[in-house]
C-alpha cells in the first residue's frame, strides 16, 4: 500500500514548498505521486474556509481524495493546516499507511516571513480566520515527524521528508541502503523553492 504523507502547520510554515520537492523528488525515482495542496483544492471545488465547520468538512473532502489516489496506486502528499486534533485522529483511524508530519515554526517567525500576507491582514483586520490568530491550532500529539523550518535549513527540513517517505515506500527493507543509491534532487530546485518557503 502506497503511504499518505500528510504535511500540517500554520501558514506559511512551509507545508507547499517541502510538499512540491517530495513530489519532484518522486517523480524523478519514476515513483506515481500527486502533491495536494488545500488552499488550491478548496479553490477548485469551490469550497470556503471560513468557519470549524467547513474546516472540518474540507479536510473530510481531503481525506476522500487522498484515499482514492492511494487506491489507484499513487504516492499522496498533502499540505493542509489540519488545525484540530480530531481531524488527525480520524486521519489515523481512516488512512493507510499514513505519516502525519507536523511541519513546525514559530509564530513569530511566521510573522516575519508572511509569505502570502495572511497575517498582515489579520492585523489589519481585512482577515478574521486565520489559525492561532483566530482560530485555534490544536498541538499535535502523536506526528510521525516534526520538521521545524525555523531551525534548519531547507535542504536538511527536506531530507528529513524524503527519508521518512522512502520509509514508508519500503517498511521491510534495507531503505538506508537505498537511499544512498538513489540521485538527490538538483540544488537549484532548492534555489527556486527558498524563495517561497
């Protein structure tokens, strides 16, 4: 069974620019993946964001798609905030061979980098839903992985993903060893994505 690697944390935290390496990282093994972001996701069908309650039922839409993806065979990794533990929960119960990887930094720091500007709206007022200023974000307790952005670098946060996937692609083998064989992914795909993490 193909895993889930499932990427969760505050905006702008850094969930879309590890996610799409993972993905290219994957594609380049010849590996079948598709990269689920859930702002794009929810624009797509047209979904609003605004309230727990559609939180909850987005990330519902969310788990629903990853499954069938995962039926058909394919690597999934979605990048969601995920704020409640109970979403994750049911994650764990409903999801095979599911990674919960809590990707982690700072509030502060996130408010520094404001990447799509969402907490300077906030601040505005121009935003009244966003999670930790608004809306609650539930500590995770049990993720696979922590991957604090604010600490190391974009290649180390990187390959601590790809290793934790390639554990999940091949739990009875020698991945280790794998690994090593395996090319890394160029240096300037981390140029391109330092610029939007």
């Amino acid at each position: 069974m193909t895993p889930i690697i499932w990427l969760m944390g505050l905006s702008g935290s850094g969930k879309t620019t590890l996610g799409s390496l993972l993905r290219l990282y994957l594609d380049g093994q010849g590996i079948d993946a598709e990269f689920i972001d859930a702002d794009s996701f929810c624009r797509s069908k047209g979904m609003s964001t605004g309230t727990p309650q559609q939180r909850v039922r987005n990330t519902d839409a969310l788990r629903d798609h990853a499954l069938n993806l995962q039926a058909n065979g394919k690597v999934c990794v979605v990048a969601a905030a995920t704020p409640y533990e109970g979403m994750r929960q049911t994650n764990r119960e409903l999801l095979p061979n599911y990674r919960e990887v809590w990707v982690r930094c700072s509030l502060q720091t996130l408010v520094q980098r404001d990447t799509k500007g969402l907490y300077a709206k906030a601040e505005r007022g121009d935003l009244h839903a966003l999670d930790s200023v608004f809306d609650a974000f539930d500590e995770p307790r049990n993720p696979h992985a922590i991957i604090e952005t604010d600490v190391y670098s974009l290649v180390e946060c990187y390959e601590q993903l790809r290793d934790l996937t390639l554990e999940a692609l091949a739990p009875q083998s020698d991945w280790d060893e794998q690994r090593r064989m395996l090319p890394q992914v160029s240096q300037g795909a981390f140029t391109n994505a330092a610029i939007a993490l």
